[in-house]
C-alpha cells in the first residue's frame, strides 16, 4: 500500500496493467481527461468545476463524480482516476450517508455510488468501518484508489502497518494481503475499482427483466429471447 496525502501533487501514468488508469492527486491544479477516457474521483476539501463540451459542473466538498471525456477538472482537492478507453457516463453525487446501504465482511457496510452501466465495468464505493473493527485479512484482484474522508484507523499489511487519516489517500495494488482496523473512531473511505464482476448484460437489466410478452419475462440468452420490432 503507498499512502499520499491530499496536500501533496501526485500523478501516476498507469496503476493497473490490466485495466489502465491514471492516478491524480491534482492539489487544485487542472487534470486533463481525453477523449475516450472517463474520470472517476471525489472532493475532498474546497471546490471544483468539470468541464465537457458546454456543459459546466461545480462540484463541492464531499461530492463524488464520473466524467467522460473530452473533460477538463479544474480546482479539485481530493483524488482522480483516469480510466483509460472507457466510456462513461457524466454523473455526480453526494454528500455520502454515513451508514453503507449493503453489508461487508466482519460488520462493515458499503455503498455502491457510482454503478457499473455494463457488467465488469469501473465502479466508485463507499466503505465504512464502525468503531472496534479488525478485519479478516483478505485481497482483491485488481487495484484499489481510496480517500479516507473522515475518521481514523490503521491498514494492515503483511509487513507493516499504516495510519489512515482524514485527507490520505492510497493505492492499493492487486493482490496485496491486507485488512483495515479501527479502535474508538470509524473509518470512512470512498474507493474507485477499475473493473467489477456485477451489473446489468444485455441479458439481463431491469428494463428487459420486467417486461413479459405472454407473461414471459424477456430476461433470457438472445438465443431464445423473441427478435423482431415487438421486442423493441
């Protein structure tokens, strides 16, 4: 795990061989997002604008967005994840409830904010750690780009253990054993993925899922679901 504090300017071409992204802790300096990328990152402190083709959107502390590109950032304290040839969708939200809306390993919770549009594309999490937590130690195959963005608590590693504070980020490489500990503070952490193995298929999507020709649902293979105009 490499840890890099908010107020420190950080800039990683590639951190994900597999899945290829960019890192940027901007510092309020301008990042540059191309044409065919999509900027995944959350506002830690301050203000900041995106920029895309007419459209301008102020984004304030405790904001979370995703913005495809061409997109210039302008402002921004917090993190950038530059998902290299993908196309996103431009959204933005926030602030973040405290509580995770789904349940994590040993008593934690999540919440999924920016959702896959197509199964095993990028996603943005929120993670909270309640007061009193030591975690199983456990991986994840592709690399994670975290901000903790309030609280206080330690990651372990196999060989050392490292403090987690407000307006740290970090990156956490594919595979690496680990686990994250508090004591009397929660830990809060928004936290990019480059790819995911959830979200909807052609197959299978609440548009598709619910609607029924002869009371059968349309959530099928394309081998045996109905193909004309109807099905449109």
């Amino acid at each position: 795990m490499k840890t890099i504090p908010s107020s420190s300017y950080f800039f990683a071409p590639e951190i994900e061989p597999l899945f290829p992204t960019i890192l940027a802790i901007p510092r309020g300096r301008d990042v540059s997002v191309a044409e065919g990328d999509t900027a995944f990152g959350y506002v830690y402190s301050g203000t900041a604008k995106t920029h895309r083709f007419a459209i301008h959107q102020q984004l304030r502390k405790g904001m979370f967005f995703s913005a495809p590109g061409p997109a210039q950032l302008t402002g921004l304290t917090g993190f950038v994840c530059i998902r290299r040839a993908y196309r996103g969708l431009p959204m933005w939200g926030g602030p973040i409830e405290v509580q995770g809306r789904l349940k994590y390993i040993n008593g934690c919770s999540d919440t999924l904010l920016l959702a896959p549009a197509v199964k095993g594309d990028p996603c943005l999490n929120y993670l909270y750690i309640p007061p009193g937590i030591r975690q199983t130690p456990h991986t994840h195959p592709s690399v994670r780009v975290g901000c903790i963005i309030d609280g206080a608590g330690v990651c372990v590693l196999a060989d050392e253990t490292v403090d987690l504070i407000p307006g740290a980020n970090f990156v956490l490489p594919a595979s690496e054993l680990h686990s994250f500990h508090t004591s009397t503070q929660p830990l809060r952490v928004v936290v990019y993925h480059p790819d995911s193995d959830f979200g909807p298929t052609d197959e299978f999507h609440p548009m598709i899922n619910r609607t029924t020709i002869d009371n059968v649902t349309l959530a099928s293979d394309n081998n045996t679901r109905p193909q004309s105009t109807s099905d449109l």
